[in-house]
C-alpha cells in the first residue's frame, strides 16, 4: 500500500543495465577460485607425489630388507644342515672304517676279531638315529659276499651293474652316493653310500656299502628348524635330489635342470647365497643358501619361496599405494573400497568353501571308518553264520541219507537247500568286507558276456532287450569268474527294477583301456577291461546315487533287495584290482562301469569245474577237530556212515593229545579258526609228531588262511574248504588226498 491508503502497483524493473560490468565480475571470481584452486592443486599434487615417491623407496627398502633376512635364513639353515649332514657322513666313515678293520682281521686270521667287528656293525645299524636300512660287502665280480644282517629274499644279490658299485670299484677314493633307488638287496627304497674296500697292500678287494632309508634322512632334514615356508634339500652335485624335508615319497626323486644357478654356483663357491630372480624350468622365484660338503659329493640346499617371504611387504604396499592414490584423488576412494569390499566377499566365499571342503573331507573319514567297522562285523557275522549253517547243512543230508520216509527227504532237502542259499548269502557279506577268496583267472570276455546275455534274455522277461557292443580282438581280464557273473547279474536285476514294468533296453558292453597314472578312480596305472552294464531306467537322483554304495541301502520295497548287490559289486572290484563308477541322473537312466585288470598274455590252462579225478573212497582212521560241538557231531556221524573211523577231538589240545596216543589217524581234519591254538598252527604241530600227514582245513573264509597256507602246505599235502561243506564233498577231498600218486611211465 501506498502513502494515505492509496494502492501501489509495483512493477518488475529490469536489472541496472552493466551487463559488461556482470561478466567482468563472473570471470574475476572464476579466475580468483581458480587461483586458489591451483596452488592447492598443486601442492597436494606435490605432497601426493612425495608420498608416491617416499612409498615407493619405503617399500623397496623393506623388500630388500625381507629378502636380506630370507637370505640370511637360508644361509644359516644350509650350515644347520650342513652340520647335520656331516654327522651322518662320520657315522658312515665310522662303519666303513669297521668294514676295513674287518678286511684287516679276515687277512691276519683273526675270527674273532672279525666277529666282534660285525657285532659292532650291527650295533650301528641298530641305532634309530642312523636309520641304516643294510650294510654290505660286494666282491669285485659285483655279488654281495656279506651283509649285516639276512638280506630279504634268497641266493646273493647281484649289484655289479649299479653305479654305486662300478664306480668305487673303479678306484674312486672318495665316498660314492647313489640315487634312491629300490634296493634289490633289503627290497626296499634306499639311498647307498659306498667305497672301495682294500686290503693291507692297498689293491681294491671289494666294494663297501651303507644303505639307508631316504624317507629317514627327509625327516632328519624336516626336524631341523628352517623356518617357516623353509625346504631343505640334500642333492646330489649332480643336480639329482636325495632327500626332500617336505618327506616326499622316495623313488620319485627329481633332478634339477643344468641350467639351474645351484648348479652354477657350487662349482665357484662351496657356499653363499643366491636370489633366482628368474624362475626356471617352470619352478618359482626363491631365495637359496646351499653348503657342499667337503667329504662326500653332496650338497644341502635350504629354499625360501620369495612370494611367500614378502607376502607381508606386499600387504604393506598395497595399503601404502592405497593410502598415496587417496592423497592423489579422493574419488578413487569409493572405487578402492569397492575393490577392498569384493574382496573381502571373495575372501568370504572361499572361506565358505574351504569349510564345507572340510565338512566334506571329514564326513568322506568318517563314513570310510563307518564302512570299515561294518565290514568287519559283516566279515565275523559271516564266520559265525558258516558254523551253523555248516550243522544245518550236514544235519540235514544226514536225515535225508538215515531216513527212508520220502517226505522227510523232501524236509531234508529243503533245509539244504536253505542252508546253501544261506552260504551264499554269507558269501555276499565277505564280498561286501573284502574278506572273501578270489581264485582269479584269465575270464574271456566275450564268452563271459554272452552268456550272461542269454541267461537275462530268459529271465528279465520280453519287455527288456538286451544288447551286446563288443570290439574286436577283446583281451582276457583277470578276475574270479563266478564272482563276476554274480556281480553282472545283480546289476542286470537293479537295471530290470529301475526300468519297471514297462521294460527297456538293457547294454552290456566292453573294452580294453589303458589307465594313466593319476587316475580318477585311484587305481593302478595298467591296462584293464572296461566293462558297462547301462539300462535306460528312471535313474537316480544326486543323494540316491552318493549312498549306492553303502550296504544295506537300498530303494526297493521291504524283502525286495537287501541292499548288498552294489556294496559287494565295489568290493569285488576293488579287491580284485580295479574299480567301480556309477552315472546316473533322474530321466536319465544308469550306467555302472566296472574296471578289471587284463589278464596277462601268457596265462596257464585253468582245468574247467567237475574235470576233477574222483578218487577211490578207501576206509580210514581220521582225526576230526573243531571247537562248535554241533559241527563236531554231524560231521562225524557223517563220516562215520560211509565206513571211516572217526576220532572227536573240541579244540586243539584235545587233539593234540589224542594225536600221541591214537596208534593210527591217517587224515587231520580241522578248522580254522579255534580258541587258544588256530587249525594252521594245529597242522604244523601235528606234523612235529607225523611228518607229512594229510590235513583238510575247513574255514568260514578262505581269505584269512591265506597267509599262513603258504607255510602249512611246505610241510604235507592240505587242502582248503569253505563253510559251509557238505559232507559228501569233505569226503571226496578226503579221499584225493589219500589216494596214491600216479605212476610216471
């Protein structure tokens, strides 16, 4: 409002016309902020540099500073070794020096001389701290004339041929070591240490050898303290490494290249330290002290890994190279907490799955020891089970032969019948544990498949087809060939129950493969069979499929399966050398591949089942001992109807007194296993008082005899049967063994 009441229109002027004067003003404040702005641009571009440049020389000085240190390490651990070394290499000369006191008391004479010096020898081989694996004499024609102690194996070994012996034999005055190598001698990995050997008019008689064990002489170098990230090595000075403090397994020794600075630098120096900035032959960038020793071609190394040693500084240079790009540009900043946020996920993340590679790794222990647990339990279930089965079984043929009443024939012949799938069953168990008795033989695989295609086709039913894809010029593989039927047909059947009533295509195919060392399945490097049994049934979904393999497990309906088909297919394979693969996915249907090893090119006649020669039955006096009273019984009443005289003995002390008194026992017959003394060790014993009396060993299962037959059978004729046996069957091995030999024209 205006003065006295009256209205004011207020009208919008335009600004005072100096548009000249505004610009002027406008670039006056630009240029002033710009002015202001520049210097300070400018000394913090100053600053940021000084901090770039100050980093820059700060982290280079604590580089040089690391590898220094790591350096010096290195020095000190290679002197450590040194000296380590060298005690080892007084303890050799000091058995070498016994070995010629030895060559010295053999030329004057003086055995016992000679004897105390091979008992002190021997006091060192017995010392832990020089893990002496043998020590030997060879003579100049290269055959070991003497060692320390019985060398594993028979007749003398020859050594001529090695360069430990050629070439101290040659007249090297020094002490010769060897690469590792299998020792012929101790059937062991070694590591020889040898020298000429002389007599008193100083002409080379003989070669000295000290073998010791390379595995030994790694952990001596692992039990010096080098630090961490530290290896220390013993090589040879030719390049070729003996021991490795990291333990590695001896025989797969490496050598290093020629052009390695070790190499190099030993040739200039019998010391020092060495920085190979430049990796080679594929190695890493290290940092070396190395010693050669002075009395033997040796030569220790001690190595740093340099990204390992300046791990450290590398953190310590990226913080400062952090701290001077946010000096520079404090936008970078957001971008570098990014960076440090990303990494900090990824550090996340491969924590997560180091851990659930743990989780892993140690639920794989657990179930392995699960498995190994149940597998012996499984193995003794079976033993016991075999005991009853075997007076099940013998009962009952008993009844069948006494009784004239055909329906109790028919009752005794049910209860056999019983018995035998019962003994198959428990052989199923001992396949599952691994305990079974695999008579393996060249199976061709051919015949083998064709076979089996012709049972299934019968037994499968119309709506599965079976095919057979085998190559030409198939080689034979070595298994246990009812086995292996048994495992193709239980396979055959889970394929059958997978593709349901609606059938399917049922594959069997083989062939011969050459496995690589390194193999995804863990098996030996060689040559197998490859044989497949595919179905195009539902397939198995991820958690269906890692539990396959366990025993017991199974899908099907209640008394459908047992779940022990694919357990004792595993265990087969695995205990006759190969391996076991299962693929499957839901839709998909499964493939089971089996891996077995080709049976040799030259292989034996195996005499086919039933073409055994039936001995002539004859009466005679038999020793029968077992600790089942039950078992005991029918088979002796067994026995005892076709005419033989039968002597009882529970357990066997009994037997063993019987054995002094009865005045004829013209056949033992025992098992296995028993309390107090077993049946192997009831067989020799009888032999003290009998030599070579015929024996039958009967057992739950074979595989746990093995071992001790081989010694048993050096003392008389003996045979093996497995429970449950029919005793018709014990009388006929009864008889073979007491049947006269054939006469030769």
């Amino acid at each position: 409002m205006g003065p006295a009441g009256t209205p004011c229109h207020c009208v919008n002027m335009p600004w005072p016309s100096r548009p000249d004067t505004w610009h002027n003003g406008s670039v006056n404040a630009a240029f002033r902020r710009m002015a202001l702005l520049l210097p300070a641009a400018m000394a913090a571009l100053g600053v940021a540099v000084a901090v770039w440049w100050a980093t820059l020389a700060w982290v280079q000085r604590e580089e040089r500073s690391a590898i220094s240190i790591a350096l010096a390490r290195a020095n000190l651990g290679a002197e450590t070794l040194e000296q380590s070394i060298t005690r080892v290499i007084d303890q050799v000369e000091g058995v070498f020096e016994l070995l010629a006191a030895r060559q010295r008391q053999i030329e004057s004479g003086d055995q016992a001389g000679r004897l105390a010096l091979e008992q002190q020898v021997l006091v060192q081989m017995q010392r832990p701290e020089l893990a002496l694996n043998q020590v030997a004499i060879a003579a100049l024609d290269g055959v070991v004339r003497w060692t320390a102690t019985a060398p594993v194996g028979t007749g003398n070994a020859f050594v001529g041929d090695a360069e430990h012996f050629r070439i101290p034999r040659a007249g090297l005055n020094e002490i010769y070591v060897s690469e590792t190598f299998f020792s012929r001698v101790t059937n062991r990995w070694a590591l020889i240490f040898s020298r000429p050997l002389r007599d008193s008019a100083g002409d080379i008689v003989g070669v000295a050898m000290v073998s010791m064990n390379p595995l030994i002489i790694a952990r001596r170098l692992a039990a010096t303290n080098l630090g961490h990230g530290g290896v220390g090595l013993l090589l040879r000075r030719d390049g070729a490494i003996l021991a490795d403090s990291r333990e590695r397994e001896p025989g797969r020794a490496q050598r290093l290249g020629a052009a390695h600075p070790v190499l190099g630098a030993i040739r200039l120096a019998r010391g020092g330290q060495l920085e190979v900035s430049e990796p080679s032959e594929g190695g890493r960038q290290q940092l070396i002290g190395y010693r050669v020793m002075r009395r033997a071609p040796l030569v220790v190394v001690v190595a740093f890994d340099t990204e390992t040693e300046l791990a450290a500084v590398d953190g310590l240079r990226r913080a400062a190279y952090v701290a001077a790009a946010v000096i520079m540009l404090l936008s970078a900043a957001a971008l570098l907490l990014g960076v440090l946020f990303a990494e900090r996920w990824r550090t996340l993340e491969a924590l997560d799955a180091a851990r659930a590679e743990n989780e892993a790794a140690l639920e794989s222990l657990a179930q392995g020891q699960r498995m190994e647990a149940l597998g012996r339990l499984a193995g003794g279930v079976a033993h016991d089970i075999n005991n009853v089965l075997q007076a099940v079984l013998g009962g009952a043929r008993l009844i069948s032969k006494r009784s004239q009443d055909p329906a109790l024939h028919r009752i005794a012949q049910l209860i056999s019948e019983a018995a035998e799938r019962g003994g198959a069953v428990t052989r199923r168990l001992l396949a599952f544990a691994r305990r079974d008795n695999l008579e393996a033989e060249p199976v061709q695989v051919p015949a083998l498949l064709e076979g089996v295609r012709e049972v299934l086709a019968h037994s499968l039913g119309a709506s599965i087809t079976v095919t057979l894809s085998l190559p030409p010029n198939l080689p034979a593989l070595l298994a246990d060939r009812p086995q292996l039927e048994t495992v193709l047909l239980n396979l055959a059947i889970n394929a059958r129950d997978a593709m349901g009533s609606f059938g399917g295509e049922l594959r069997l195919f083989a062939a011969a493969v050459i496995v690589p060392e390194g193999n995804a399945q863990g098996m030996r490097q060689g040559h197998y069979v490859r044989l497949e049994v595919a179905d195009n049934g539902a397939g198995m979904d991820a958690e269906t499929l890692r539990r396959a393999t366990e025993p017991f497990f199974t899908t099907k309906q209640k008394g459908q399966g047992t779940g022990l088909g694919l357990a004792m297919a595993q265990g087969f394979c695995e205990q006759s050398g190969g391996a076991l693969e299962i693929h499957s996915a839901p839709g998909d249907g499964t493939r089971v591949t089996l891996w077995l090893p080709q049976a040799p090119a030259a292989t034996s006649v195996t005499r086919p089942l039933g073409a055994r020669p039936v001995a002539q039955e004859r009466r005679c006096h038999i020793l029968l001992v077992d600790d089942e009273p039950e078992v005991l019984a029918v088979l002796a009443a067994g026995m005892r109807d076709r005419g033989h005289v039968v002597t009882a003995a529970v357990g066997a002390a009994e037997a063993m007194e019987m054995l002094s008194r009865q005045p004829r026992v013209d056949i033992l017959v025992t098992d296995l296993s028993m309390p107090g003394m077993d049946g192997v060790k009831l067989i020799e014993e009888a032999r003290r008082l009998r030599p070579g009396l015929p024996a039958v060993l009967v057992t739950g299962f074979v595989a746990e005899a093995e071992h001790e037959l081989h010694h048993a059978a050096d003392g008389g004729p003996i045979q093996v049967l497995r429970k449950p046996v029919a005793p018709e069957v014990l009388l006929e091995r009864i008889a073979e063994l007491l049947a006269p030999a054939p006469q030769i024209a």
